[in-house]
C-alpha cells in the first residue's frame, strides 16, 4: 500500500507530487490552495505562539504551523530551518546548566503564565464561579 502512495525512486512521481502538478496547471485553484495553506498554517502558527509560555505543546504547535506554511512558501521554509536550529541550541544550553539555572527557567515560566491569566481575566472569572470576588482577582484591563 505504501509503494502506491510514495516511491523510493525520484524520476517517478508520488499521488502528492502529481496532485500539486495537477493544481499548478490551474492557477486558480492554486491560488485558492495556497490561500487556504496560509490561512490554516497562521492559525496554527498563531495558537502555537499563544502556546508556548503553557505546559505543553506550544513549540511543537508552532513548528506544526511553520510546516504548514512552508509546504508552499520558501520564506517559511527558511524561518523553519533557522528556528529550529536555534531551538535546539537553546535547549542544548538550557540542559548543560546547573539547577540553579534550570529552577529559575522554570520559575520564571511559571511567572509568566501566571501574569498572563490575571492579565486575561482568568482568575476573576473562576473566582466569581466560586463566588470569591476579590478585587486584586480582576485583570486590569
């Protein structure tokens, strides 16, 4: 099954390889498939980077929307690469560091997370849930 879908050779086209063929023949409907990559790929991107500060996917969401983008835009493609690269020696750094380091890392997260749910109202809204209406609870905004 998955000879039918891709092949190892590089002169015989895969089903991907002449479905794009087929929509670059018409350039309408390229267009309106690169729209749709870009609107889906920035969303993506876009949810990734509200993401990131939180426990869990938040890189992997936006390296998901830079891929997205970058299966029809070089520009993505070359953020891509550089992003990556310079994720990882981040996280090279960050591992070779010692405790101290690392606990100030992630206390530091922690303070930001906590900074953007009071600044997005989160902590007013759960404490009126409960019927606890502090006022130091409220966003400023």
């Amino acid at each position: 099954m998955t000879a039918d879908l891709e092949t190892s050779s590089d002169d015989r086209p895969t089903r991907w390889r002449a479905f794009r063929a087929g929509l670059e023949r018409r350039p309408t409907l390229y267009l309106g498939y690169r729209i749709v990559v870009a609107v889906v790929g920035v969303a993506v991107l876009a949810a990734g980077v509200l993401a990131i500060p939180y426990p869990g996917p938040g890189w992997a969401i936006v390296f998901a929307g830079l891929g997205i983008l970058a299966t029809e835009f070089a520009w993505a493609h070359r953020v891509l690469t550089w992003l990556r690269d310079r994720y990882r020696q981040l996280m090279d750094w960050y591992s070779r560091q010692g405790l101290a380091v690392q606990v100030a890392g992630a206390v530091g997260t922690a303070a930001l997370v906590v900074a953007t749910l009071w600044v997005l109202g989160t902590f007013g809204l759960v404490g009126s849930w409960i019927g606890v209406e502090w006022e130091w609870l409220r966003s400023p905004l």
